[in-house]
C-alpha cells in the first residue's frame, strides 16, 4: 500500500522533483540592467529580484506551462509565459517598458490576494508609508481624514455615508491588520491607536460593502492595514517629535478652563528595526511612546505600542508569519462639552433631573485601556497551481475605569475584559493563468465580561461563536474584460437562543477599453451582526440604557459604476471617477424609546445614499510636483420619510500638494472640507447644551522637511488658518498645533 | 498645469479663513419668582416622588420632551400637601418660555412626570430679560389636572 501510495505520488508530482530551473536578465528597452526587478512566477511562491547588472536565477521549479510576471518601480509590468520541460534550465532575456510616472501600486483587499490598483473592479483607495510619514500620521483616524468619500466623525469612521454617529459603537467599517478582522469584543469598535505606525507599508480603504469576503462588518467598507516586509539591509528607525497646541484665538472659550491661556504640549519617541537576517528569516520590531496634554481639559492621554513582526521561510514553499502587537493606554474620554461658550471644559449632566451644580464632570470619564494582538499564518505552495493559508487571530481588549475623585485604577470587575480569537484556512487554485479561484473557512469566537452588560441568560460573561465559508472566483473571459464573483455564508451564535445567518454575494467586471483605462461595474451585498454593546448593555451609571435582545443584523447592497485611468499631461494625470448606489435596511442606532424609558439600540428603517465620487492626481514630467484632489458627493436619504440621513455631509473635499522647493527640501499642504450635514439628529442634543450645532469642516495643514545624510527634520503645522469646528456633536475639533519632527534611519 | 493647482488649492484655503464656529453671543440670565396656590385633593403620598416649577422655551410633543433640560428652566423642590408655596429660580436663560407650569413626578421611572398646573396669564406665555426678574402665578387644581400631551 505504501508503494502504490509513493507511486501515485510520483505520477502526479514526479515531474516536479526534477531539477527544471529559470534564469535570465532583464533589461529596459535601451539595454540597460534594471536591478531589482521582481521576477514573480504566478500562483507559487518560487520568485527573484535581479541583481545590479538585472540577472537572476529561481531553481527549483516545478515543470510545465508557467505564467511568470515581471515588475519595477517606473516601468510597466510585463507576463511571459514559459514552457519547461522537465529536467530543462532555461535561459531567458526580458525588457520592460519605461514608464517612468505611473506607480506600481498593488492592492490586496480587493480580492485577498495582490494584484495591480489598475485593475481592481471595485473602489480602492490607498494610502503609502511615505504619505503617512509626511503627515506624520499616529493614528488610523488622522490618517483617514485625507481619503477621499471617508469622513471620520471623532472616532467614528464613516465612508461613502455608510455610519452616521454612535459613539464608536458597532463600527460599520471593517479594520483589519495583515489581513485579520481587528474589532474590539465588547463593541465591535475601531482600535484607531493599536498601529505599528513607522512599520505601516500601506493603507488599504475598500470603499463598498466586503461582506462576500470578509463577512459581519464590512457594511460599509474594509481598512486594511499592511505591514511591511524587510529590507535586504538591516535598517534602523529612531524618530522624536514634539510640539504644542496653541491656546483658541477666543477667550470667552480660554476663560472656562484654568489652563486655557497655555500652550499644551505633546510629544512621542518611536525606534524600529528590520532586518533579513538571512534568505529564509526576517523580523522588524517597533516601539512607540507619545505624551498628549490635550487641548481641553480632562483629554490628555498617553500611549505605549509594541510591534514585533517575524518570517520564516525553511523551504522555498513554506512560510510562517507572526504578528505580536502590544498596547498601553491611559486617557481621559472627553465626550461632551459644557456648552458652546465653554467648549474647552467638560459637559455636567445629571440625568433626569435638575443638574447638580456640584457633580463631578461625567462628560469625560477616565480609563486604562490595554490591548494584545496576536497574528500567526502559515503558507503551504503545493505546486504551480495550487496554495493554502491557514491564519489565526486573538485580539484582547481590557478596559479598566479611573475613578475620577482619586485617580485610582477602579477594580476590574468594573471594567470590560474581552477577547476576539479565530483562525481561517483559505485554498488558492490557480487551475489556468486567466483563472483563479480562492475557496475558505473561518471560525471565530468571542468572549466578553463587561460590568454594563447583561446577556440573555443574565450573566454578564458572553460569547459570540460564527462560522463562515467563501469562495471567489477571478476570471479574464478575454484579453480586455476580468469577471470576478465571490459568495460568503456567516452564521452567528449571539447567544443561547438566537442564531443569525447571511448568505453574502458580489459581482464585478472590470473591462480595459483603452490601455491603462479600466471601466468597472460592481455590485455586492454587506452585513453587521450587533454587537456585544449594542445588544447587551444594561446600565444607568451615565445614561439610562436598556438591552435589546431583538437587535436584528444590519444589510446594505451597493452598485458602483467606475472608470481609472491615466494619461501624459504635461506629465502624468490619473483619475478615477465613479457614480454609487447604496441601500441600507436596519440601521442600528441608540434612540430613546419611551416605552423603555430609556436610551435602547433599535433597527432603524431603510435608507438610501446616492453619489459620485471624483479623483484626480497630476504629477510633472520631473517628479517635482505632485497634485491630488478628491470630491465626494452624497445624497442620502431615509426612506419612509425621504428626510436626509443624519451626521452625512453632502459635499467632500480632500486635496494634497507636494513639491521640491530646493535641493533636498520639499514642502506640501494638504486642505479637507466637509460641508455641514445636512441634518443633525441626535437623543444627546436634549441635554447636552448646544449640541444641535454643527457646521463645515475647512483644514489646512502645512508641512516642510529636509535631509541630509541619515537625518530628517520636518516642520508640520496642522489646521493652519485655526479654523474651528466639530466632528461630532459636543466635541471641538482640534485646533491649530505645530509639530517639529525628527527622523534618524541608516 | 501647475499653476492651476496651486491657484485652485491656495483658493480652497482662503475660505478657511474665517474661523469657522465661534462663541455664540451671550444674552445674560434672568431670574424667575412665582407663586403657586394649590386647590383640590392631593394625590397619594407614594405618588408624590417630587414636585417643581418647570419652565419650558418650547411647547412638548410626549414626555420624552421632558429629556431637553437644555431648554428649560428647573426649580429646587416644592413643598407636598401645603395649599400655597412660594418659587425662585436664578440664572434663568432670557427668552421666551411657552409652557410652564408645576410637574409632579408620580413614580420611579425617568419619565414619570405629569404637569398638574400650568401658567395660563398672557395665552401661557412670559418673557425673561437680562437682570431682570420675571413674576408668575400658577394654580394647581388636583381635581382638573392640564390636558398632556396640549393640544396645540
């Protein structure tokens, strides 16, 4: 038996034991070496990058009919298709085209897997490490405010009008980390802090529903995180910073508050190092501090990040990431305000009852947040055409009140402790080079304690068992035109007695009617399961709030008509343009319901968001000048009554410069405006003093760097021309703050 | 091109430059002082959980209007079982108050308020001036409570 059993194998996979191998050089049109192109043979792990005079070398090959791609920074990709017979060492002589203006930029949250930004059918917006850096960029939220349809209501992300407010409760926008779901247990919120932020390679926004492959959350949207990998030379990152917020040009607002009159500072310290420390290990570590005063009373916090990230390649067919992810957090919670004549002191409420002049200010509660991530996979290439992953997932949050009279740690019986952990497993099969096919499994759980919650059996330790099965299907039906289909299944075990399940479908072409333009039509559906806090919480220490063990899941279904493409303008212009149909049912929002006599998570009526998204970046001939600008416009509307869905600003504006002014010094801006929403509606705004107010969003940053050797100095100076306005209700944005900055990397 | 831009991105700016939200204007606070008779049979003692003057700058739909404290004027509690009681409420926010009256709180829940006498001089209508100290009567008859939610 054992012998038939090697036999088969022989038969199936004896080719491949043969020693076949590919080598070559690759040259640009004017027969130049392009050292450091990447020489990817498609749907395996087998791959090089070419020396400095273009030359490489990938043993080890399976035979047959292999579909191998070659890419560089600044020349246009290219595909060969290659034949080895068995035993074969073939040798090869490749060119690339210049392209000299166009980026190289690869996406993979579009279809799990990367693939050019050109060619994606759907919405994807992307965010690179230098334009992070430039802005220097410490947190998800700040670096979202400059993407294009993403609104970002305090701790609330919001894109394409998909979330209005709630507290960053339920978030209908899918973070990721590598890959992994990264939502908290207790409220399925953003953990906007927990980045390795110096060790960030991109930031991925999939604007759309991604339920059909990502499941619950994805409503609205995917955030993608990628990491980066690790340079063949050891590299070393030491980076300070520190700055101050100036005291508001008001002193009606300066006089409620005994340090309104100051300049608050803030600052921070992150090191990081990478290494490949052969051809088969590579790690990166990174650790970041930041001390922030505030510029309100009662909003200063400070933050502690650990990052570790390793790779192991033993054979040239396996790999082994792990992702370790640390976090620290002390912060004061500035929720609500006293009134618009005193926006810098917390709100007093005294629920229900005339205010209490004396009571301690509940607008800004205290708390010690700690959070630990941990991310492993494994990748199996099996041959030519077929490739597995298996990833796991724990994510830990531990929230613990500061008791406000004190300053003492409350006991953690007080507090929130809750675990979200999972694994998946995901076959790739590339049968044909125009076919490719992604089918998988996941199963993850949650467990939560929470003081504030109070579950179906009335206990106040939950879980939330699901489990779901995809599949994606990419298929190039001819030269010109991709088809690509994808079908999830979810089921959820929110608690004893209830059980949720959706069946999640998407479709998408994307046809090249002209090279480099790419017109796309996609269309998709988009689920959110409650949360734990929307479902289960039970308490009256703030608010009067009341469970709701009938919270229906959230659906929405998107259609979204696109074209990309990029011509020469006196340089290089890109655009993408796309017009989006949105419907939404169930809605889950906290409203007051009388019949409970207090505050409850009710499933809202249908909506609808209309809109039309413009993008465009220019860039000279010389690399000098770069230009982007984004407008985004919304039409949204509830259904039943045809009234605008709240917090939803109707026009959009994002838009960026950067230029080399002299020699080794650059200077840019970036502007975001966002109009007034249209309507306001929050259950708040009963007690809240002023907190109907809302108005437009005009920001200014400017930026200047230099470098000389090693170093860098940048001077950031954000929200330049002070202009003052809310995000969200009760809550100022933040004012004009200058930043000196400084970077060390050999 | 370039110049475009530049022009484009330097004029999408400027209209920042107006500062945007601002403190609004403050009117000064007023006071109000009032009188309260009271006829009728009192309710129950367990379904007098408090009793106060409430002053509202606007006309309630349902008692969850009962929630905008930010539009209302709250006096301390009253005196229960007495058939006069006398009012005073500092620091009042000027304007005009269009519904106001006594509320009693007739049980435990946050919303268990009913109005059992409302001020009815001037079609229920008074005004608060800055520094200035407004002067109402309200009778409260237990046996012909107000009509809630009014009809308008």
């Amino acid at each position: 038996m054992k012998r038939m059993v090697v036999i088969l194998w022989l038969l199936v996979f004896g080719s491949d034991l043969q020693a076949q191998s590919l080598k070559g050089r690759i040259l640009s049109e004017d027969g130049d070496p392009i050292p450091g192109a990447n020489v990817l043979v498609e749907g395996t792990g087998f791959g090089a990058a070419a020396d400095a005079n273009g030359h490489f070398e990938i043993p080890r090959l399976p035979s047959g009919t292999l579909v191998v791609s070659i890419s560089s920074i600044g020349f246009y990709s290219n595909r060969m298709t290659v034949v080895l017979a068995v035993g074969e060492q073939k040798e090869v002589e490749w060119t690339l085209r210049v392209k000299v203006f166009e980026s190289d930029e690869v996406v993979v949250t579009a279809s799990r897997r990367e693939q050019p930004a050109l060619s994606v059918p759907v919405s994807v917006s992307i965010l690179s490490a230098d334009e992070l850096s430039r802005r220097n960029v410490i947190s998800l939220d700040d670096a979202l405010r400059s993407v294009s349809g993403v609104q970002v209501l305090d701790n609330q992300i919001n894109i394409r009008g998909s979330s209005g407010f709630a507290y960053n409760t339920g978030s209908r926008v899918l973070m990721m980390l590598d890959g992994r779901p990264l939502l908290t247990a207790d409220s399925d919120g953003i953990p906007l802090e927990a980045l390795p932020s110096t060790e960030i390679e991109r930031i991925e926004v999939l604007k759309g529903p991604g339920s059909a492959l990502y499941g619950s959350g994805a409503l609205g949207g995917v955030i993608n995180v990628i990491t980066k990998d690790y340079p063949d030379t050891p590299t070393s990152t030491v980076r300070m910073f520190a700055g101050t917020w100036e005291p508001v040009r008001y002193a009606t607002w300066r006089q409620g508050w005994a340090h309104g009159d100051e300049f608050r500072p803030f600052w921070g310290l992150s090191a990081s190092y990478s290494e490949k420390k052969s051809p088969t290990f590579g790690w990166w570590g990174n650790f970041s501090f930041r001390r922030d005063s505030g510029y309100m009373e009662l909003s200063g916090r400070d933050v502690f990040h650990g990052f570790g990230k390793a790779t192991w390649r033993p054979k040239p067919s396996y790999k082994v990431d792990v992702l370790l992810g640390l976090m620290a957090k002390q912060q004061d919670d500035f929720i609500f305000w006293a009134s618009a004549r005193d926006v810098l002191s917390p709100g007093r409420v005294s629920f229900g009852d005339p205010p209490d002049p004396n009571a301690s200010p509940n607008g800004a509660p205290d708390n010690f947040v700690k959070q630990i991530s941990f991310l492993p996979s494994f990748t199996h290439f099996l041959n030519a055409h077929w490739f597995y992953e298996v990833k796991g997932r724990v994510f830990g949050s531990l929230v613990q009140p500061i008791d406000d009279g004190t300053g003492k740690l409350k006991k953690l019986s007080e507090g929130t402790v809750g675990f979200r952990y999972g694994a998946e497993g995901q076959l790739n099969w590339f049968p044909r080079p125009e076919t490719r096919m992604v089918f998988g499994l996941s199963r993850d759980a949650i467990t939560t304690r929470s003081s504030f919650f109070t579950t179906t059996n009335g206990d106040d330790l939950g879980g939330q068992p699901e489990a779901a099965i995809f599949s994606h299907l990419e298929q190039e039906l001819s030269e010109d035109l991709q088809f690509v289909g994808g079908l999830r299944y979810d089921h959820y075990q929110v608690d004893d007695a209830t059980v949720e399940t959706r069946l999640s479908p998407k479709l998408s072409l994307a046809y090249t009617w002209y090279p480099g333009q790419v017109v796309r039509l996609a269309w998709g559906h988009g689920f959110r399961v409650p949360s734990f806090a929307e479902r289960f919480t039970d308490d009256r220490e703030f608010l009067p709030i009341v469970r709701n063990l009938d919270l229906r899941p959230e659906r929405s279904q998107s259609i979204e008509l696109g074209i990309r493409g990029s011509i020469r303008a006196a340089g290089q212009l890109s655009w993408d343009v796309s017009v989006f149909h949105n419907t939404y049912s169930g809605f889950i929002e906290p409203r007051l319901v009388l019949a409970e006599q207090a505050f409850q998570f009710i499933n809202l009526p249908n909506a609808t968001i209309d809109g039309a998204e413009i993008q465009f970046e220019w860039q000279d001939q010389a690399q000098r000048f770069k230009v982007r600008t984004g407008y985004t416009y919304l039409d949204s509307k509830e259904d039943a009554t045809g009234e605008d869905l709240p917090f939803r600003a109707r026009h959009q504006i994002v838009s960026s410069l950067d230029s080399k002014i002299w020699k080794s010094i650059s200077g840019g801006l970036d502007f975001r405006f966002s109009s007034e929403p249209e309507r306001v509606e929050s259950d708040f705004a009963r007690f809240i003093p002023d907190a109907e107010i809302m108005g437009d969003t005009r920001v200014l940053d400017l930026r200047i760097s230099g470098t000389k050797g090693p170093f860098e100095a940048a001077i950031i100076v954000n929200n330049a021309l002070e202009y003052y306005y809310v995000e969200r209700p009760a809550l100022l944005g933040a004012p004009r703050r200058y930043t000196l900055r400084l970077t060390y990397r050999q | 091109m370039k110049l475009t831009c530049i022009i484009l991105l330097l004029s999408l700016s400027l209209s920042a430059c107006d500062h945007g939200l601002e403190p609004p204007d403050f009117s000064g606070t007023g006071t109000i002082v009032g009188t309260i008779e009271y006829v009728g049979q009192w309710p129950a003692i367990e379904e007098l959980q408090d009793l106060r003057f409430v002053g509202m700058r606007f006309v309630p739909r349902d008692t969850s209007d009962f929630l905008q404290l930010n539009l209302m004027a709250i006096s301390g509690g009253l005196k229960k079982q007495v058939d006069f009681d006398e009012f005073r409420v500092d620091e009042v926010t000027t304007g005009l108050y269009l519904y106001s009256g006594i509320a009693q709180k007739f049980d435990a829940d946050l919303l268990s308020w009913r109005p059992v006498g409302l001020y009815t001089n001037d079609g229920g209508i008074f005004s608060v001036a800055p520094n200035q100290t407004t002067e109402i009567h309200i009778r409260v008859d237990f046996n012909n409570l107000p009509i809630f939610p009014p009809t308008q």
